[in-house]
C-alpha cells in the first residue's frame, strides 16, 4: 500500500504538462468512441435517430441566444 503512495505522488510530481497532455488523450480517445457509438445507434435505429434529430431541432428552434 505504501508503494502506491509513492508511485502516485511520483507520478503528480513528474510534471503537469506530461499530465495534461495524458488527459487530453484520454479525452479525445473517449470523444472518438462516444461520437463512433452514436453514429452506429443511428444505422442501427433509424427511427429513433430521426425522433431524436427532430426534438434537437425543435431545442435549436426555441432556444432564445
């Protein structure tokens, strides 16, 4: 358990920019397969894709900029 402790705060030391770009990573990998599972819900449900396109742009519509 002790090892840990010292691996992580070794590991917070090491450098923000290194984790920084680590978490910029992790996030564009994340938005990738989000925007992947999305498109393959929409091939696979068609009609809930389209009712789902239909209530953003009604959202679009009434939102006041």
């Amino acid at each position: 358990m002790t090892g840990r402790t010292a691996t992580g705060e070794g590991a917070r030391g090491a450098g923000r920019e290194e984790s920084d770009a680590a978490r910029r990573r992790r996030r564009a990998q994340f938005l990738r397969e989000l925007t992947e599972a999305r498109e393959l819900r929409d091939r696979v449900q068609p009609r809930r894709a389209k009712a789902a396109r239909l209530r953003h742009a009604m959202r679009m519509r009434t939102f006041r900029w």
